[in-house]
C-alpha cells in the first residue's frame, strides 16, 4: 500500500466554507436598486448573444451606460438616477432597435423589459414567424468561446466527434484524444463529464448526431464554478427549444465515403406555464476503416543494423448508437423550479484488425512472417439521472440551485485473435490462438450545490460545494485456445478496480464598474483515491492509495478602452490539475498486438497547469492575444524495447512551457461573404528523462482554420473551410503537419422551415497522419495512419412547431458537471 499525501483536508475545507458564509452575509434589506433589465431574442425566438445595448438620455441621446448581452442574451443597468430614458440595441448582422421612453422614478425603480427582438438585416418579417436570424457560427465570451454548431452547414449528418474536429483550436488524435489550443481537453456533455478513455469517448461522441447539439463552448481557463480537471474544457450543449408550446426539429443525414454512415436526431419541446417537456433522441450508423503500417529498425552499438520488423495493419469497425434524453422542468412557485432528466445510450459494435508482419535479420534479409486477426464483439451502454431544484429568493437576484446525479457506463466485449509465424518457405513455426472477455462497469455518484447573491455596485457573489465518488470495475479475462479446448491464462487475466473521492468548495467574486469588469475565483479539491489490482494464481494482489489537497485560482479581467465598449483588453489566469486516467494507474501488461504492449503505472502524481493569457477584442470583429501555459509533471507515455517488442508506459516524466499568439478575425467582404479565421503561433518546449537520458526539446507549432460562408439568392448557401495543424511534439512522439478541406452547399424550403444540404469532407483526403518515435536506444520507429475520412452527404432538416413566449430553461448544466473523462 502506497500512500500519498499533499496536504490535511479538513482545515481547508472548513475555512473555505467558513469564508464563502461569511461573504454571503451581507444585509438582505437592502434598499430598492433602480435598474433596467431585459432579454434580447432573435426573430426564432433564440436568445442572442454578445449584443450591444446603450441606454441613453431621452432629452438629447447621450449615452449614460452600455452592456453587451449575455450568453442568454440578458443585460442589466443597475444604479440609474430619476429620470427618462431610451435603450437602443446593435449587433453585427442585425437591424438596429430603438426603444420607446422608459421612465425611472420612486414608484416605478425597476422597468423588466418583455424580449427585444431584433430583425437580420434585409430579412422580411413573414406572417409566421419564419427562421430569418442565423447565429453567428463563433461567438467570443469573457471566459469561453462559444461556436453554434448549426451556423456551420458542414455539420450537418455528421457526429458530435466531426464537430468538434471542425470547430477552431481543436485537434482530435487518431487515438481519439481531444486537445485545444494545445492542451488536453476534459470534454463535457451539457456539464457533465464522461470518464472515458480517449478511444471510447472518440466511440461514444461518434454515436451523437449533430443534429442534437445546439453548441460547443471552449474554454482555456475555466472559472471556479467548474471543476480543476483538465487543462482546457470543451463543453458540449444539447438542444433544448425553448419556445412556449409544441416545436420540434427533426434531421436525417447520410454520408458516403468507402463506407456509408448515417446520424439521425429528434427533437421535442413542450412548454406551458408551469410544466416544460423536453426531449433529444437519435440514431448513429458509424463505420470505418484506418491503414496503418510500422517500420521499426533495431541497431548494435556500433550503429551497424541488426534486424528490423516491417508490419502493415487494416482495421475496419462498425457500430449501431440510440441515444436519448427525457427531461422536465416543473414551477412549483413563482420562485421555485424543480427538474428531472433522463439520458440512456446503447451502442452495439463489432471490429477487425488484421495484420502481416516481416522480421528481417541485419542484412534485410527476410527471417519470418507473422500473419493473423484479432475480431471482436461488444455492447456498450449508459444510463444517467439527474434531479435539479433552482430556488430564488427575494426581488434582488439571490438564488440556490441544487443537482443530484447519477451515471452508469457498462460494456462488455468478446475478442478472438488466432496468430501464426510462417518462415520463407512456408513452412508453419508458430501458432497461437487466444480469446479474451473485456468486462467493464463504471458508477458515477455526484452532489452540488451553488449560491449567487448580487450585492450594491453592480457586484456579485457566488459561492459553492461539491462532492462526487466514482467506482470502476474493469477486467480482461485471458484465455489460451486449443483445438476446442479453452483453459484460463491467469498470466494474461487482470482485474482492476479503482474508488475516487473528490470534495470541492468554491467562491468567486464580481463586479463592474465603468469601464471595468473583473472576476476572481478560488477552488479548493480534496482527493482521495484507491486502487486495487485482484491477484490471482499468478498475479501478485496489489493496492496503493492517493490523498490531496489542491487550491485553484482563477481571475478575469475585462477593461472597455472606449465609453462605447468597442475596444477592450481581456485578462485570464488560472491553474488547473490532470488527474491520471484510471487505466493509467493499473499496473497490468495488456496485450495491444505481437509487437506492442502496454502498461499503468501506480505511481503516477497529478499534472499541474499554470495559464494566463492577454487579448485585445474589437468588438466581436478581431482579437489578438498572447497565451502562456507552464505544466508540472506532465505524463507522458514512454516507450521502452524488450527484444523486437515495444512496451509503452505513461509516467512524470517532464515539465515544460508553451507560448503563442492567438488571433481570430471576421469580416463581411460582401454582403454575401462572411469569413471568419482562426490561428495560433508559438514555441512547445518539453524538458524530459526518458530512457535515463535527459532531453531538452522544442518545436514550432502553428494552427490556422478559415472558414468562408457565402449567402446567395431564392435560399441558397454555402460554405468552405480551409484547416492546417503544424507538426506535434508529445516526448517521444513527433506527429508530421497535416491539412483538410470541407465544402458544404445548402437550400431554404418550405418557407425556410426546412433545409437540403450537401457536404463533401477532407475534398482531397489529405488527413493522414505520419508520426515518428524517437529516442528509444539503438532504436527507430515510424508509423503511417490514414482513415476513411474523404466523404460526400446530403442532409434534410424540418423545423415544426410555432414559436411564441419563448421561456429559456434555468440552466443547460447538472451536478456531474466534470466527472467523466479518465478512464486512460
């Protein structure tokens, strides 16, 4: 039993929730705050982002505040003298609105406005309300930037893993594992996390359609409120209409490449004064197929060859996903709102690897042929709840909300792999053949609880607790085959089970001021962890245990250079800790094929990530900044030679720092040409031990993504998107450049409540991914990937319903809001 401890827990937590009471204590009879308040829609009754509004003086117009609406399109004037006044309303792509007088005196101190809605400009506005408003495709926020998944025409019949490879700054690795701007992302499905491993969260995300996302939020420095875990945060939101009655949405998209694959999505609302029905279900064809092949050349200390083994590899996969998710939210008061939702995933698969290796002796002469397969069938899948209560107290804002969740993931997978050793003339050396039983349960069990409370001059408290415990139960049950007879191989066989315990207490601070608006947070975690490898007949029985302590700060800057708000410098810091995937910890050598293994290692500290960055925005038409990651103990995957065979292990190996400019810029060449660009430059520089040498290594990093989108006469668009990605550098591993193009063309119907699009992705299947692992002694490795990635779609979507009164839903995030993503 191995422990590790950091810090005592208990006297940190206490004071940590001794001080966030004590913040929230300020008198509740506070005297009447005169303000204005309202929420700005679109013509669909969707709320808009990121709008300017001005409120003026009704004698002679000058400005006396300005705002830019939320990410519910809500704004706010707090502290307005007597007085009448006018409030006009702007943003890119729309017509301006101007407000009748608004009076403000002793009897009427607070005016709540009914939804602004505001027009596209040179749209007209039809009888019935007809989808005349587009979002932005990217829209920048304080903390996060929000990129509206139905605003790019591509993404339509595709999955929710396509869409995140096509929004900006992010890179999805052919093992699945998702970075942003660099750094390793902990994905989120509306708040809540996923823990799994990259290859099955790669899997779980390809079997969501499109057409259920409404949004992906990515965040570089998240705030308190969220957990620490992860160096950036993707977050993806369902859909939920909003609109008052019944609407819905319905997609069918199929697309072609050497094999067909088809994503279908349902979605349903139904809302009346107290009770909201809301629901997402969807259907996902995936198959696929990748080429890999290796070159591995093995060397004597005198640098002359000694033998090499060449292996080519085909994998070809296929899967049938239902996904849905039933949920309702019912206003037992005027200030009371109780919520439910269910979510359940099924996703029956099967694969194949195949594979023929040659190992050839110093002189390249060939020594024997390996041939076999491994196949294999699995059933996965997941059910989750989640119960919500929001409560508001008093006229001033101050509101609790409560989350109680619950996850299960559940998989079990068959494989069968016979594998022979031939020599050149044929004649037969080797043979074996063995199955293994892959069974997995993972339960997810989390609470929370959040309190805001505004306080005089335009400032506000929040302040909360979590708690959340995950038990998994994974093993691989190993079996020698021969002829009929199946025995047991307990050398082979592991069984891992892994607890984790996480207490978080957080407080954050705001206020604006005139020109200035700033938020400090800070996040305290508690850990306690557990691990247990079952022995058996041969496997030695082990455990080791983790106990911490960890504080989080974060901080937001955000300071206006004009009255009007045009121009504005933008300041983020924060700390942040990647916690080792679970599988990481487990210390059992696990077959991957004849020439590769792999390993955990329980050991494994927790990586820490230090971030600031600096932007400069005007308006949501450019923005400039500098962003500086330094990381701790990062773990890294080493790899190691026994012989011919390669055995990987992730472990602390390194420390290092990254630096880059970041610039995004969107302009209107013509009234028909939106284009909006995305990049990032900078220098990765990784200082490692690995194989007992010491490595000082950096690289040059680049991204750039362009998108065009054209709007053209009787209902047509299209679009084109332009990508590239710079060689990569992970310790040993250097992944060459890359680049892919996707187009997309679609057409308004049925008085724009339906819409045909055609999509053609990777136009010149130009995603093949060439990588090289270096510094392994008297060793070199290569490696060529390549995907069934070039295919052409055609999707239709049907809008039906009537929007009226539209009603947002209390919130998109539940309580599990980080608690599933390592399972790596």
């Amino acid at each position: 039993m191995h422990n590790y401890t950091m810090l005592h827990a208990k006297r940190p937590i206490l004071l940590m929730i001794l001080a966030a009471l004590i913040l929230s204590l300020p008198s509740f009879a506070q005297s009447p705050v005169k303000k204005i308040s309202g929420i700005v829609h679109d013509a669909a009754s969707q709320p808009i982002p990121a709008i300017t509004v001005q409120l003026l003086h009704a004698s002679d117009s000058t400005q006396l505040k300005g705002a830019v609406t939320d990410d519910q399109g809500k704004f706010e004037f707090r502290k307005i003298g007597n007085g009448a006044y006018l409030l006009v309303a702007t943003g890119l792509g729309y017509k301006k609105y101007t407000s009748i007088s608004l009076t403000i005196d002793d009897q009427h101190a607070s005016i709540r406005l009914p939804a602004i809605i505001l027009f596209r400009t040179g749209a007209s506005t039809l009888k019935e309300v007809a989808v005349t408003a587009k979002k932005p495709l990217v829209e920048e926020q304080l903390d996060r930037t929000v990129v509206n998944v139905d605003a790019m025409i591509g993404n339509a019949g595709s999955n929710a893993l396509d869409v995140l490879a096509k929004s900006p700054g992010v890179t999805v690795g052919t093992d699945g594992s998702i970075t942003l701007n660099g750094n390793g992302a902990t994905v989120l499905i509306d708040g809540r996390p996923t823990y799994l491993s990259a290859s099955d969260l790669a899997a779980y995300l390809r079997s969501i359609p499109a057409g259920v996302l409404d949004k992906v939020e990515l965040m570089t420095n998240p705030p308190a409120k969220y957990d620490a875990a992860g160096a950036t945060v993707v977050n993806i939101r369902l859909k939920k209409n909003r609109a008052a009655g019944f609407t819905g949405n319905l997609s069918i998209g199929y697309n072609q490449g050497f094999y067909g694959r088809s994503n279908d999505a349902l979605n349903l609302n139904y809302h009346n004064r107290k009770i909201t029905l809301f629901t997402n279900l969807g259907y996902s064809l995936y198959k696929n197929y990748s080429d890999e092949s290796y070159q591995r050349y093995f060397y004597n200390a005198d640098g002359s060859p000694n033998s090499a083994v060449l292996m080519d590899q085909h994998y070809k996969t296929a899967s049938n996903a239902w996904n849905g998710k039933l949920g309702m939210d019912f206003a037992a008061t005027a200030n009371t709102n109780l919520g439910i939702v269910l979510t359940g995933n099924t996703r029956p698969s099967n694969d194949e690897l195949s594979y023929i290796s040659n190992s050839y002796d110093g002189n390249m002469h060939l020594d024997s042929t390996g041939l076999g397969y491994t196949s294999g069938s699995y059933h996965w899948k997941n059910i989750g709840a989640n119960l919500n209560l929001q409560h508001r107290m008093g006229k001033e804002g101050r509101e609790i909300d409560a989350d109680l969740d619950y996850i299960n993931y559940n998989s079990n997978g068959n494989k069968y792999s016979p594998n022979y050793v031939t020599i050149p003339d044929g004649t037969q050396t080797s043979e074996l053949n063995f199955q293994y039983r892959t069974p997995a349960d993972i339960h997810i069990y989390s609470a929370k609880t959040d309190y805001t409370h505004p306080l005089k001059g335009r400032a506000k408290l929040e302040a909360g607790l979590k708690y959340s415990y995950v038990n998994t139960d994974i093993a691989t049950d190993y079996y020698d085959i021969t002829g009929n007879i199946s025995l047991p191989d307990y050398g082979q066989t592991d069984h891992f089970v892994y607890k984790e315990h996480i207490a978080a207490a957080y407080t954050t601070f705001g206020k604006e001021w005139k020109r200035l608006s700033a938020q400090i947070g800070l996040r305290m975690e508690h850990t306690r962890s557990e691990g247990h490898q079952l022995g058996n007949a041969v496997v030695k029985d082990s455990s080791f245990s983790r106990n911490y302590t960890d504080l989080f700060p974060t901080a937001f800057f955000n300071y206006k250079l004009d009255s009007a708000g045009k121009h504005t410098l933008v300041l983020r810091y924060g700390r942040r800790i990647n916690r080792p995937g679970y599988q990481q910890l487990n210390p059992f050598l696990s077959y991957h094929d004849k020439y590769s293994y792999n390993s955990g290692n329980p050991y494994l500290n927790p990586c820490y990530n230090y971030h600031i960055e600096l932007t400069w925005r005007y308006k949501q038409l450019l923005g400039i900044g500098a962003h500086y990651d330094h990381v701790d103990d990062i773990i890294f995957s080493t790899t190691t030679t026994e012989g011919d065979i390669f055995i990987s292990r992730p472990g602390n190996i390194a420390h290092g720092h990254i630096l880059f400019m970041v610039a995004n810029l969107t302009l209107s060449p013509a009234k028909w040409w939106n284009f909006n660009f995305f990049g990032r430059f900078g220098n990765l520089v990784n200082k490692s031990t690995i194989n007992g040498a010491y490595l000082d290594k950096s690289i040059i990093v680049a991204t750039g993504d362009l998108y065009n989108q054209f709007r053209l006469k009787k209902g047509w668009s299209a679009e084109l998107i332009f990508s590239a990605r710079s060689r990569i550098l992970s310790a040993q591993n250097v992944t060459s450049a890359i680049y892919f193009s996707n187009a997309a063309v679609q057409k308004n119907i049925w008085k724009d409540k339906a819409n045909l699009r055609l999509t053609v992705d990777d136009i010149f299947h130009s995603r093949r991914n060439h990588d090289q692992t270096t510094d392994i002694p008297y060793t070199s490795a290569f490696h060529t990937y390549i995907e069934d990635s070039r295919r052409i779609g055609l999707a239709f979507s049907y809008r039906f319903g009537k929007d009226s009164n539209p009603r947002r839903r209390r919130k998109d995030n539940t309580g599990a809001d980080e608690e599933q993503g390592r399972v790596n």
